[in-house]
C-alpha cells in the first residue's frame, strides 16, 4: 500500500485532464506506437522504492481502439503501474488495484496516454546465491497473441547493508543522546549507536567494501569506540542522516590510492541515497559527517564526499585529512569550530552555498597544496574564512584564539571578486595567526564594498600580501579544467596562475590522485598539472 501512494497522486492530477465523453471502439490492431522500446528505471537499493518513470503510448490510426489488456509479463513481477489515473485490477483483494493488470484499455484516434512505471524489489527473493548487484528486468504486454505488443523494463538493484533506528517491543523508535540542555534535560536526535553484533549487519563498527551501506538517521559512534571504513566502501545516506563521532570515540577512513582506469576503485565514498543520474550534484541531500567536542584522533584519508549540507563539522577536535575531495555542499564543505587540523594534504573543496572552508572559533591548521574553490550563484559565498570570536544575540563578542592558520602552496578561488576573508575580533589580546606562502588566492578589491581607506579593507589587504617575499600571487586565474563539473585539474599551460608557482619547501611528494609531483617547481593546489583530455 505504501508504495501506491506516489501513483494514487500521480492519479489524481491525471483524472483532473482526463475527463471525456463515453466513445465507439474498435480493437487494438497491434499498431501501437512508444515513445521508447525499453524504460530504464535508475538503479535502486533493494527494499527501497524507484522514482516514477513514464513511458507513452501513441494510438496511431484514425479509429478510437480498445486495447483488451495491457499488464506485466511476470505474474509476481516487482514492477507496478498506473495508467490514465487507474492502478488497474484488484488481484489481492485488498479493494486497491496492484498496478499488473489492466483490462479493457481506450486509446482516442491520433491521441496518447502516459504509464506511470515504479518497482520495489527485494534481491533475495529475486536472485540467486544472493548476488550484490541483480539486473532485474520484465515487460509490459499489450494485446494478446499475434497482436501482442511489448516494452522492456530493466532495473538494476543493490543489496546493501541498511542502518537505521530500531524500535523496542513498545514501538518506541530508537534516538541518539548528545547530552543535556542548560535545564539538564537530555538532547536528542533523530539516530542510533552503531552495534558490534548487529544480528543482520554484524559488526556495524567496520565499513567493509563488500556491500554498500545506506544509512537513515544520525549513526552515532559510541565514546571509546572506533568506526573503521575499509578502501572501497560507498556511504550512501538518506535525507537528514549523516554520523556522529561522540566525546571519547574515533573516525577512522582508510581509503588509499586507485588506479587511473578506476579512479574510485579503492576511494572511500559519501553521498545521497539517491542514485538518480537527476540527484548526481544536487547539494544539501543528506546532514553531515560531525565529528563532536572531545572525539579523537579523527583520520580520513582518500575520501570523495558530496551533496552534503554541511560535508564534515568539526568541534573542537583532532581531524588529519588527506588525498580527500568535498563537493556540492548547501552550507560549508568543511566547518571546524576551534578544532586542530595541523595535517591537511591534497584536500580539495569546491561548491559551498557559504564557505568552502571555515574555520571560526579559533583554532589551529596547516594545510599544503589544496585546492579551495567556490563558483557557487552567490554573492556571498567565500572559498576560505577566518575567525576567532563568537557572537551572540546581543551582539557581544567572546574571542578564541586562531594560534595558526597557514596556507603553503594552495590555490584559493572562485567566482567573487573576493574569496579569502579574515575576520578578526581585534580585540588586541585574542591571536589571530595566519600565513600564507606561496598560494594563489582571489581578492579582486575593485567594485566591492571594502574600499581604500577603511580600516577592515586596510586590515584584510594587509593580511593578504603577495610578492617576492612570500611567493603569493593574486587573481590569477588558475586554469581548472571544468569546476561545474567537480574538475579542478590543472592545465600545463605556463600562463596559468597555478603553474609552477609553489615551493619546494612544502611539496608533498604526489597529488590528490597518487600522481608524483614532476613540475620545478612545483604546481600549487591538489593536482599535478597535466594537459587537458581532448
């Protein structure tokens, strides 16, 4: 019944337009048209419902027909179907037709009519010896005989291991605690713990590459525990879902480097429940992977995350980060709160509604050849900020400490005129240490609301020297290969304003893909430069 509802509305919107006279027939003479020969439906996880896909029927001829049945080929098929706002024959005697069957089908001379296609399918009821990956296919039949007509559907299905909040025997849904409010009462979210003994997943404390694992709610890592993601494995998350590293407990992603034939092979990867080619780079599709106050000795390294709301949050906590990409985030791509971030390499963010990285609250990171980017459609929107003071409603400032904060052989750009913003209490007694050496960053002053003159333009300019002395260079447009499409390779164009412009001092021996650093020197950002593919 549940998996009816999208069509039961699919429905009622068609039976608004489809209101007609009653008018002679004559039978379907097997002339049928389509506006395909086969309706591939997207590839979905097993147990979860598809999207809604269409397919159109085209009555050629001058005669108003009557097509004596249209149904599935499979007498239990996992496909279903509406059609002209009817879900067809009532086989389950449930009082609700099951979307196989539909008798008695009328077409109007030169007119067509849409099939609505949806599926749901369980892979171990479907295939054999329980494969991960199933091709499951059917048909939809029209006519009988020698008049019969058909479409071939094809999905392909995932098995997968799915993570969610329990009930108990009173069907109270299981939430994750994160402490107490000010008035001592317990704050919740909507999430679980991860169980070693999982009587379905098993030990749900080890992400293997086996199966992918789709995760609903906030999966909560317990304090003195630590989750361990194996090279290989795929995330998928469902809205307003991520996991939560507790006080006391550890992250820890082990991906490692892939070949160029499959650069994903051995890559860790999070993302959308949604496999949808639509939903591909759609931001804001799922929460955030945060890692709390107190959690420790986060590592990540080899990680593709995207289409996050927030991609990592980090609250005043350890996190090393390498060889690691973030896209398409609807907020931040990283968000670290006074967190101590002192081994970030090959890190490359690009597309945040609001920062691509920011970092408030003080602090402390080093970050060498990565590459921050923001083209988001926003004015506002920054690639890096710095901050080291807290707000609050009545406008009061608290200031943290930002005891460093440098940048060596990095590339900081984006579609704004500027794109590295220092935001400091100025308070005279709260550190703000910053350093840039050897980066490419955008701050284009000119028609922008900071002017000569004024004591935050004056502040920020000074804060972000180029020249000779620190190897920094300003508004030069790096030559990434296609940023609408997550491409920020570099060119070996020497008029690019990336190329060959770092230091020796601070290379990392290879890039973000495991390809050795040649240039002399080197190339600044997270990619080795190379020329573009044809």
């Amino acid at each position: 019944m549940r998996n009816l509802i999208p069509l039961f509305f699919i429905a009622f919107i068609v039976s608004l337009s489809s209101c007609r006279k009653d008018f002679e027939t004559v039978p379907s003479s097997g002339n049928l048209g389509f506006s395909k020969d086969t309706v591939y439906l997207d590839t979905v996880f097993s147990h979860i419902g598809s999207s809604t896909y269409t397919l159109k029927v085209y009555n050629n001829s001058s005669d108003d027909i009557k097509i004596p049945k249209i149904q599935l080929g499979k007498a239990d098929s996992r496909y279903r179907m509406m059609i002209d706002g009817l879900t067809g024959e009532d086989q389950d005697n449930n009082g609700f037709g099951d979307g196989r069957i539909f008798n008695d089908v009328e077409l109007l001379a030169k007119d067509s009519m849409y099939i609505f296609i949806e599926t749901t399918a369980d892979i171990t009821e479907i295939a054999n010896n329980n494969p991960t990956e199933f091709l499951y296919t059917d048909k939809i039949l029209f006519d009988n005989g020698s008049l019969q007509q058909d479409v071939d559907l094809v999905t392909l299905i995932k098995d997968a291991y799915f993570l969610y909040p329990k009930r108990d025997a009173e069907g109270v849904k299981e939430t994750l605690l994160l402490g107490t409010d000010g008035e001592g009462q317990p704050v919740k979210i909507n999430g679980f713990e991860l169980d070693h003994n999982d009587p379905v997943n098993g030990d749900e404390y080890h992400f293997n590459s086996t199966k992918p694992y789709v995760i609903y709610g906030y999966a909560g890592v317990a304090s003195g525990q630590t989750l361990n993601i194996d090279p290989g494995a795929r995330v998928y998350f469902h809205a307003e879902s991520g996991i939560v590293v507790q006080p006391g407990a550890t992250l820890n992603i082990n991906g490692t480097d892939s070949p160029d034939s499959n650069p994903l092979q051995n890559e860790v990867t999070f993302e959308g429940d949604r496999l949808e080619p639509l939903y591909e780079d759609v931001p804001g599709q799922w929460g955030t992977i945060w890692m709390r106050e107190g959690s420790i000795n986060n590592n990540i390294k080899h990680l593709t995350l995207k289409n996050a709301t927030v991609g990592l949050l980090v609250e005043n906590c350890v996190l090393d980060i390498e060889y690691s990409q973030i896209y398409n985030s609807a907020n931040y791509g990283i968000l670290a709160r006074g967190a101590t971030m002192n081994n970030c390499k090959n890190l490359v963010i690009n597309l945040a509604g609001q920062t691509a990285l920011q970092c408030e609250l003080g602090g402390s990171y080093d970050f060498r050849h990565c590459t921050f980017n923001n083209n988001w459609a926003s004015s506002n929107q920054l690639a890096v900020q710095l901050n080291n003071y807290f707000k609050d409603e009545n406008d009061h400032k608290t200031g943290y400490p930002l005891t460093q904060a440098n940048f060596y052989n990095c590339i900081i750009y984006g579609s704004n005129n500027i794109e590295f913003f220092l935001d400091d209490i100025k308070d005279g007694v709260t550190a703000f240490n910053h350093d840039l050496r050897y980066c490419l960053f955008k701050f284009r002053d000119s028609g922008t609301s900071l002017q000569n003159g004024h004591e935050e333009y004056n502040f920020i300019r000074t804060g972000l020297t180029e020249g000779v002395a620190n190897g920094n260079t300003r508004n030069k447009d790096p030559k990434f290969f296609d940023v609408n499409f997550n491409k920020l390779n570099i060119s070996d164009d020497p008029q690019g304003g990336a190329y060959q412009k770092g230091s020796i001092d601070y290379i990392i021996a290879s890039d973000v893909l495991g390809h050795t650093r040649t240039s002399n020197p080197p190339d600044l950002g997270a990619y080795q430069s190379a020329a573009f593919p044809e």
